[in-house]
C-alpha cells in the first residue's frame, strides 16, 4: 500500500452513519466499507438498512443494521449501545440524517414542522456527538462528521426552518471540536445540491437553470461527497478540526 493511500486507509475502523441508507448516507456507508471499514448503518426504515448493509457484507465487511429516528433524543442511547455491543468501539461518526420538507410559504410553516426540523438537523446531531465523543475521547479517539448544507451560508425562504438548523449545526461542530480535543477532530461537510432521490421532488428545469450560475454548472452525484467524507474521517486529515468545508459545484456569492 502506498503512503497516500494509507492516509485514507479504514482499515479496522468502525462508522456509524445516520441516514446511511440511501442518497449521500449510502454512498459514505459503501465508500467507508470499500475503505476497510465496518459499519452500522441507521435510519427510520430498517429494511433500507438491511439492504445496504447486505451490500456491505457482500463487500467482505461487517455491518449492523439499526432502526432509529434521529431525531428522537431518546432513542440515540439505544443506538450507541448497540453499536457498542456489537463492535466494542466507533472510531467514525457521520451525522447524516436530514430533514427540509416542502412548503407554500413562510406563514405555512407550523410549530410542528419547526420543531421537527430542527430535531432531526440539530438536536439529534448534538446528542449523538456527545454520546460517542465522550466515549471517543475516553477510548482511542477518533472523528465526527456533521453534514450541513450550503444552505446554512445562502438561505433562501423556501429552505428557512433548515437553514437556521444547519447554521447551528455549523456552530455546535466548532463548540464540539473545542471540548473533544484533542483526541476527536469534529468536522463538517457543507453540500450543494446533489442528485439523490429528494431531487424528485424538485422543479429540474428551474434549478438546472440556477445550477448555470455554479462554476461546475451542474449538481452532484451522491459519489462525489466521498472523497470529502473519507479525508475526515481518516488520518489525511489529522491536522483538521472544527472547518467548514463546502462542498457545492461552486456556488458562487
């Protein structure tokens, strides 16, 4: 194995990915497990996890299919002891689990639907990063992956209940990588827009006219979070922690 290759090496790691089992959530399960990692894959359905981590498993690793709702406060405690049990460590945390539901207008937008978004992209990020942090710190270290949004730098009224959470998620990943270090490096991803299966519910003509204005001029596959994804969470990033990295086709100001 060469020496850029051992950066990147996950070779006897353990990741825990909510939303791992579909759109940018699968990619990074598959990704990490092609890397030499074991995964525990989480979302609401677990059909959809089991089906990703039969992938996994025909890939030569081990993987734990786990319902859970992220945003639950209490249901994340449950999710850690099984990942526990079952791997004795988690080396790799990716808070991937999202949630921007759709909406006519601002004055449209319910106390309910306020306080789930927030549940899913903030709440539930910050326990499970103190969940497994503390026991990171304690153990051998290791790395947690917040994914945000572009959004949380370019809101739009359409996306507000989301930006506001992302933009806490922002700050809370630099609060984190301060109590955690120096053993955890917190970091976060910053997407644009990617093609995964939401995109179905998008107006592609209207976008794909606003994607002109990106300097790639078009959005992104789920592959292409990988590379970012995989420099946390390994040992090419080792002098990284607390950034915001932006990771949009280049969506200019």
């Amino acid at each position: 194995m060469t020496a850029a290759a051992k950066l990147f090496d996950l070779t006897g790691k353990v990741a825990l990915i909510t939303g791992g089992s579909r759109g940018l959530g699968r990619a990074m399960s598959l990704a990490f497990a092609a890397a030499g990692a074991d995964v525990v894959v989480t979302s609401r359905n677990l059909e959809s996890c089991q089906a990703v981590c039969a992938e996994i498993e025909g890939m030569g690793r081990q993987a734990l299919p786990y319902a859970c709702h992220a945003g639950h406060w209490d249901e994340l405690e449950g999710l850690v002891e099984a990942a526990y049990a079952r791997f004795g460590k988690v080396d790799i945390l990716v808070n991937n689990a999202g949630k921007s539901p759709l909406f006519p207008g601002l004055s449209d937008v319910t106390e309910a639907m306020w306080e789930s978004v927030f549940s899913v992209n903030l709440k539930g990020p910050f326990r499970l990063s103190v969940l497994v942090g503390n026991r990171m710190k304690q153990g051998a270290g290791g790395s947690i992956i917040n994914i945000s949004s572009i959004g949380s730098e370019r809101p739009e009224p359409f996306i507000a209940p989301y930006s506001a959470a992302k933009v806490g998620l922002n700050a809370i990943t630099k609060a984190l990588a301060l109590d955690l270090g120096p053993k955890v490096r917190v970091n976060c991803i910053l997407p644009g827009g990617f093609l995964t299966d939401i995109a179905k519910a998008w107006d592609m003509d209207k976008l794909n006219e606003a994607a002109k204005t990106f300097a790639l001029q078009r959005f992104g596959q789920p592959d292409e979070i990988v590379g970012t994804a995989l420099y946390f969470a390994s040992d090419a990033s080792s002098f990284t922690t607390g950034a915001l990295l932006r990771v949009d086709g280049g969506v200019l100001p």
